[in-house]
C-alpha cells in the first residue's frame, strides 16, 4: 500500500525534475510511511527512502514501513540533501525550519502530494467509513442523553466519552497544525461565527478557546446542532445532524424541510467526473429558490464552500466551491449545507459521500429532525 504511494510520490518528482523529496509534515510521513513520530522522510527518485528520526527512534523503527536513522535535528537533516533538487512540502512547515531551507535548492510540492491524499485507497476507505459508523452510533444515543437545561458543553463531553469508548483517536487536526474539537454543539442563539471557515465553530469556553460547545443551557423549544468527527487510526469522519428538545418553532420545521430538499437534490450530483462548482452553484440556486438563502451558509459571512475531502485531515481536498475541479473516483467528501435563522440558531446536515459512478453515502443514521 505504502509502497504505492511511494511510487505516486516518484512520479511527482520526475515530473517537477526534482532529485528527491523531503517530507516533514507530520501526517504526510504518516501517510508515506505508517510513524507520525518526529522526523523527516527522504524519498529519492530512485533508492529506498529513509526516515531520519529525531525523537521517538525505538518507537518510529517499530512503526515504520522504510529504514529508520537518528538524527539529532532538523539541521542533521537538511545536510544530506544539500546538493540535490529537493521537493517540499513547504506549506505546513514551521518558520523555524522554513528559514534553514535556504541553504538548499528546493521547490513546494504540498499541492502535489495533497492531490495524491485525495484519492483513497481501499485501506484508506475502510477507516473512513469506520470512523463514519462510530458518529452514527454515538449520535444514535442524543436522545437519551439530551436533556432540558444541560449545558452545551455537558453534552459535547457526554458523546466525547461515546466516541473515545469506540476508539476515537481523541482529538482532530485541521490542515496545517490546528487541533479541532471532535464535538461542537450549538444550541438555539449559539450558532455564531468564530475565528475558523466554519457556518459556525461554536461559541466555545472563553475568548481565549473561542471554537467549539459552550456555556449555554439548553431549554425546551431549542434546537441542538452536532457536528460530530470521528477517527481511527488517522482517519476522519464529520457528520452533523440537528435535535430539538419538546416542540421547536414552525419555522425551524419549515426551514429544515427546504434545506433537506436541498441537500438530497444535491446530493445526486455527486458522483466521479462532475465538477465541484456545479454543485456550489446549484446548491446557492436552490437557496434562493426554497428561499432560504439569507442565512444559507452563514449568516454574518456567507461560506465560499459546501463541502470539503476528509481523510487524515478533518478538511482536504476537494473543496466544493467554485472552482472548475472534477471529483475524481475514491474521493470521500464531507457534503454540509447549512442555514443559520436570525436569532443564530443553527440547521444543517452534513454526509460522508464517496464519489463514485453513483454517490455512495456511508453515514446511515436519518437526516430528520429528531424530537428529545
């Protein structure tokens, strides 16, 4: 498998007329090479590639699919490359490092090796829809967990506690080097904006943790988003699925109905070969048609997306934008519309699609509007 994508990565660097590749972000030498321990992988067009490992040594050379040397830093490193035309995957490496790259020849090959993450393998697959399964199941159990006048936060930890007893790896990563919360609950009025590109990241605790569920009790009549991320071994699910406790609103009735026949009319687009800005658009078509739009997407700020990859990161590539990309064949999407009402209460579903000739949806739980 790994050797796989080692042979990927070659190809990359014959086309780019590079002598080797150095990869430093730590889920990418995840990917190459099964250690996410501290380190830098050198791939050569044509010889074995070698993990240089700085810290843990005896951990990585159990973990690691190539041979493994110590190294006492970043510096050790870089001089073994310093005569060769070197590929990097510059865009999630730190300003330290970044900075004593200069003293070799190199070039940025993150997209390159992000668009061959993008493309799942049957293995890859296979976590995805495992990590799928565990929200399904944790969210199977809102119900009789969800009560009147519990803190959002009390119930983000109680599905926390489900999703570790399952397996979950414990926390998300972003791309680059942000942890995400596994759980955000937005109760009606919560559903804000915060500092990530989210429809809403959640209040959160304080100003210094503004992402994720928040200090809010619950009351009757509210409705209860959770955006809920699962992961084994690496991989990522994210599904969302929305609650109330007692009768909500009519208008959140009238408001859900549209934006799931939005969602499912939608859905049947996703499939290989269809680029990803026909969906956008005719995702913000129907908005304006269910008349929806004023909050579809954000309210404050309007997302330029309806969905994103999943994988080793909770956000990969593709992006479901306006962009004039293809989905592509083992593809695994995220598909999220979302509406925000006036008073920040928050509605929206979101799926795990594998793109195939047909989509393949891989969470199984209902898209209705729970009553608790």
């Amino acid at each position: 498998m790994r050797e796989k994508r080692i042979d990927n990565l070659r190809k990359v660097l014959e086309r780019r007329n590079l002598d080797v590749a150095l990869v430093l972000y730590h889920l990418n030498v995840y990917y190459f090479n099964g250690t996410a321990q501290l380190g830098a992988l050198i791939v050569p067009k044509e010889e074995d590639p070698v993990f240089y490992v700085i810290r843990d040594y005896e951990r990585a050379k159990e973990e690691s699919e190539f041979k493994c040397i110590k190294a006492r830093g970043f510096g050790e490193i870089l001089s073994k490359v310093k005569d060769l035309k070197v590929g990097v995957d510059l865009g999630f490496v730190n300003g330290k490092i970044s900075s004593r790259l200069s003293g070799i020849r190199f070039e940025d090959i993150t997209d390159e090796i992000l668009r061959l993450r993008m493309i799942k393998d049957r293995e890859e697959i296979k976590l995805i829809s495992k990590a799928v399964d565990m929200c399904c199941e944790v969210l199977e159990k809102v119900p009789e967990i969800l009560k009147d006048g519990m803190r959002e936060f009390e119930l983000s930890a109680k599905l926390e506690y489900e999703l570790k007893m399952l397996g979950h790896d414990g926390y998300l990563e972003g791309r680059g080097s942000e942890y995400l919360p596994n759980v955000v609950v937005a109760s009606s009025g919560s559903a804000k904006p915060s500092k990530l590109s989210a429809v809403t990241a959640g209040a959160g605790m304080s100003a210094a943790c503004p992402i994720g569920s928040g200090k809010k009790r619950m009351r009757k009549g509210d409705v209860v988003w959770i955006d809920i991320g699962g992961r084994i071994e690496g991989y990522s699910s994210d599904i969302t699925r929305c609650f109330t406790i007692g009768k909500a609103d009519e208008r959140v009735y009238e408001t859900y109905e549209r934006l799931k026949e939005l969602y499912e009319n939608c859905l049947k687009m996703m499939k290989e070969k269809v680029k990803v800005s026909e969906i956008f658009r005719k995702a913000f078509e129907l908005a304006r048609e269910l008349e929806i739009f004023d909050g579809f997407m954000g309210r404050v700020e309007k997302m330029k997306f309806v969905g994103h990859g999943i994988g080793l990161n909770i956000d990969e590539y593709p992006v479901l934008g306006d962009f004039e990309e293809e989905l592509r064949r083992n593809v695994v999407v995220a598909f999220e519309p979302k509406v925000i009402l006036e008073d920040f209460t928050g509605l929206g579903i979101e799926s795990d699609v594998l793109i195939r000739e047909k989509p393949e949806v891989l969470d199984s739980i209902s898209t209705e509007l729970v009553e608790c």
